[in-house]
C-alpha cells in the first residue's frame, strides 16, 4: 500500500470525491482504513445544474461529519463546471473537519479572497503549477503539483523565496516552471506527466486507456523541457 511505501512523517492525501454523498463518506473511510492522513474531495458534477450552494455545503458538511480524517476540499472549476466561491469555502472552512483546500484557479483574486474569508489554521493549496507564484502571493500556503512529481526542487525552490519576500528570484522559478508544467497538464496530459516521471528514473508507467502512451516526438519535446529546468 501507499502508506507503508511513505516515511512517517509524511502526509498521506487520498483522493475521495464522488457524485453522491453517501458514496464520497464511504471512499472516505476506505482511504483512512488504508492509512490516509488526510481525503481531498472534489465538487460534485455531473448533475451540477441541479446541486446550488446549499447542497454543496450540505454535501461537504456530512462528508466532514462522517470521515475520519480531515478534509480537503478540492475545486477544479475548469474540469468540473462547479465553482467552490470563496464564500462557500469561508462557510466550509467553519467546520473543524475541513482544514484546507485545493484551488486549482490561476485567478489570484479568487486567491486573495480565499484567504480573507478562511480563518489561519485552514490551508489554502495552489493545483495550478502556473499560477503558483500568483498564488502565494495572494494568500496561498502552498501547492499541490503534478509537475512537483518530476521537479519537487524548483517547486519548493520558489515557495521557499516568496516565503522571504524574494519576489524576483520566485517570479525567475517560476518561468523556468510554467512551460513544463504546461506540459505535463493541459499540453500532453496524464500520459505526459507518466512519461516524465519515466525520463526522471521513476516508474510512471503508462496510462490506461483510452488515454494513449506519449509519441516519440512528445517524448522528445518533454525531455528538452526538463532538461531546461535542472
């Protein structure tokens, strides 16, 4: 399991979002029976016409009730249709279960505005590797990355400077970052990120279908842009 492949003192975040709440609490327990420290749990979407805030609110809180582990939320506008505002998350981020939450915007207004309406023991987290450095700027704690996977270094390299208000050597990490981290994610996908955890010495393996392994030339392309970030 992934838990015994982890040092101890490393958190161990699971992904338990699902359609229905009844479905959400039970990966939710599933995932802390397995050793997870934590459940980050996306927005419903399917039927997201047909769930207002309210029932967000609802749907997260007896997640939160139920799970034995703390919460996560986890908002991915562009992938969902749904929008956690940052008055939902202020109202969310009441309940002591929910400590934090993943904010996969690039928008450093929705950012800053986070982070005013969430009391200082909840974590704002950026998911957009490209905006991280807006993102800390505006009130993020810090991120969770898929580049991170191929270049933890660099990552940690820029939070580290907007930490000590070195704003120019971050925005410099920061373009070294954007253009691999694009690569990754919206430019060649899952099977990108895998194929640079292979470049890397790791074992990313492949994705499964009906994602497609990476060509030859992407291939090619992704190994410059790592290299360009060493």
């Amino acid at each position: 399991m992934a838990r015994d492949a982890l040092p101890p003192d490393r958190a161990l975040i699971a992904g338990a979002g699902r359609e229905s709440t009844r479905a959400t609490i039970a990966a939710a327990r599933r995932a802390a029976a397995a050793g997870a420290d934590a459940v980050l749990v996306r927005t419903p979407s399917f039927y997201r016409a047909h769930v207002p805030v309210g029932a967000l609110v609802a749907h997260y809180t007896a997640v939160a009730d139920a799970s034995p582990v703390p919460v996560l939320l986890y908002n991915f506008a562009a992938f969902t249709g749904v929008n956690l505002s940052p008055d939902t998350v202020g109202r969310l981020a009441a309940h002591p279960n929910v400590v934090g939450l993943k904010e996969t915007s690039t928008d450093g207004a929705q950012f800053a505005e986070i982070a005013a309406a969430v009391p200082d023991s909840f974590s704002v987290l950026a998911g957009s590797a490209p905006g991280l450095y807006t993102a800390l700027c505006a009130g993020a704690r810090g991120a969770i990355l898929a580049v991170a996977c191929v270049r933890p270094a660099l990552c940690l390299e820029l939070l580290r400077h907007v930490q000590a208000s070195r704003y120019q050597e971050a925005l410099a990490c920061q373009q070294r970052l954007t253009p691999l981290a694009r690569a990754v994610t919206t430019g060649f996908g899952i099977a990108g990120l895998k194929a640079a955890m292979n470049l890397c010495g790791m074992d990313g393996g492949e994705p499964r279908p009906p994602l497609s392994p990476l060509n030859a030339d992407a291939t090619a392309t992704l190994r410059t842009l790592l290299d360009a970030t060493r």
